[in-house]
C-alpha cells in the first residue's frame, strides 16, 4: 500500500474506496501544475502583448502627428521656396536693370573672365580713373587683419556665421579713408550690430562700408569724399569685442571679397578680373572708357569754345580801337 493512493467517496448511497498508483498521483499533481503555470504564463502574455499592442498604438500615433508636421512644415518650406525664389528672379531683373542705367551690359557670356578682360587694352590713365573709381587698397594704415571673409564662429554669438567683410585690428583713433571716389549715403550709430559706421556710394553701383569706428566721424550724408579722404577713426563701437575696423565691399548690393580689393594696385592690376567674377568686368571697363572719351570730348570741346570767345572777344577789341 506504500505506493498506492486511497481515494474515499461517500455519498447517499454508500463509500466506495479507490485506489491510485503514486506514478498516477505524481502525474496528476504535475499535470495540475503545469495546466496552472501555461494558464498563468497565458495570462501573463496576453497582458504583455495588450501593453505593448497599446504601446505601438501610441508609437503610431505619434509618427503620424509627427508625419503630419513634417509634411506641413514641407509645405511651408516648398512656399518659402517658391517665394524666395520668386523673389530671387525679381531681384536679378532689378540688378539687371541698374547695371544697365549705369552703363553695364551684363554678360551672357560665363566663360573665361580672363579671356574677355584680354580683349580689352586699358590705357595707363584709363587705369588710373578704375583705382580711383572702384574701392582699391588699404582703408587704414597701421593695421592688420584679425578676421577673413566668409564663414566663422561668431566671437560674440559664439556661432557659426557668415563675415561679410574684413576686419582690421588696430589702435583706437587710427584714421580711416575713403577707398574711392564717392558721396556719403550714411553716417551715424548703427543699431544693427555696426556702431558708428559711414557707408560710401562709388562709381557703377560699387558701395564700401566702415563699422565700428569712434563717434568722431569727419563726413556727413551728401558729403562727396576723394580716394584717400578721411571719413573717421577706428574704434570699438557696436558689437565688438576690441578696436577694430570691419570694412565691406560691395556691388548692387552683391557681397564681395574685400580682399581682393585690398591687395589691387596698378602692379596687379590684372588680377581682379581672374579673382572677382561676380562684377561684370568687361561692359564695367568700356562704361569708364566711354565715360572718359566723353569728359575729353567735352573739355575739346569747352576748349574749342573757350578759344572761339576769345577770338571774338579779341576782334572786337580790334574793331573798337578802329
């Protein structure tokens, strides 16, 4: 009986007695168990599978808002696009326009720029009028560059940005000049980040720009400056972080490398042309060698008149001592 299990079971009608063999309870009591732990284990997968069901529900509904304001935000961009687009072409028409007024053919010709500067023969005093006319050499002496054109980590914002311009480190009070020929469009306190800063419109749209210098500026609007004219001091104005001068080039509000300006004397006069394609060079040259052939045609001809009068002027004399 050691190996045997007794079942009783009583009812109205008696006890009856069974008998188990242990093998069977043992495979009874494992099978119970294992009914319970699948059961459980089942319950236990259900739930898990329900929360990770309603997981990837809140997963894809946040893809889908986030969908959503991906492709709003690519409408907006496709409009800015298309505006600034839009835009672009309406300013290139412009540019086009006033490279006409001022005597400028804008060239339909991208190729070699040294190519059809070489058609060109530029006279010593023709050159001469150029260096005076566009923004050429140094606008402060005593200086040197402590910041390049192009892209930088802003020393203030600590940014990556664009530099439009140069900048001339220096003693403060160190004069300033004029680069080239031109009349004053703007001279004061810059609320934009510049200071006190003298713009300067030149000859055939070009413009050069002076920021940061002291209060004590030597120019006013209107004022008409020669090549070499002291306009200012150079200072430590506006957003600056010591004395400094930041100098701007530029053409029908094209920015220009300063640089290449900077460093353009009549020894490499040639140079600008290979190193500055975003100026129509050729049309710009015939302009000025036109606008000369004209001047000279009109002081012949005011020396014509001027000799005319005074032939008059002396046979009437004659006449009257008759």
């Amino acid at each position: 009986m050691k190996n045997k299990l007794t079942i009783t079971v009583s009812d109205i009608n008696g006890t009856k007695h069974y008998e188990v063999h242990q093998a069977v309870k043992k495979f009874i009591i494992y099978f119970l168990l294992f009914i319970v732990l699948v059961v459980g284990g089942s319950f236990y997968l259900i739930n898990f599978l329900m929360n990770e069901v309603e997981t990837l529900e809140k997963k894809k509904e946040l893809i889908a808002k986030e969908e959503a304001k991906l492709k709003e935000e690519k409408r907006i961009l496709q409009e800015e696009i298309a505006k600034k687009t839009e835009e672009f072409e309406n300013i290139r028409d412009k540019v086009e326009d006033i490279e006409e007024l001022i005597g400028l053919k804008p060239s339909k010709d991208k190729g070699n720029i040294e190519q059809r500067i070489d058609l060109i023969k530029i006279s010593s005093n023709e050159r001469k009028l150029i260096l005076n006319s566009i923004p050429q050499g140094f606008p402060v002496r005593g200086a040197h560059i402590t910041s390049g054109f192009g892209w930088r980590i802003h020393p203030i914002f600590h940014t990556r940005k664009f530099h439009h311009g140069l900048d001339f480190g220096g003693r403060t009070g160190l004069p300033i000049r004029a680069t080239a020929d031109g009349i004053v469009t703007s001279a004061g306190f810059n609320r934009g980040g510049y200071g006190y800063v003298v713009k300067v419109m030149h000859n055939f749209g070009f413009e050069t720009i002076y920021g940061h210098m002291t209060s004590n500026i030597k120019v006013k609007v209107g004022d008409f400056v020669k090549k070499g004219d002291i306009i200012g001091y150079l200072g430590n104005t506006g957003r600056s972080t010591g004395p400094h001068l930041h100098y701007e080039v530029r053409f029908i509000d094209r920015i220009l490398n300063p640089i290449n300006f900077v460093r353009w004397s009549i020894i490499n006069f040639d140079e600008i042309f290979k190193k500055e394609d975003r100026v129509p060079w050729r049309s710009l040259v015939e302009a000025i060698k036109h606008q000369q052939d004209l001047f000279l045609r009109l002081q012949q001809a005011a020396h014509k008149q001027k000799g005319k009068a005074s032939r008059q002027k002396q046979r009437s004399s004659h006449q009257a001592r008759k």
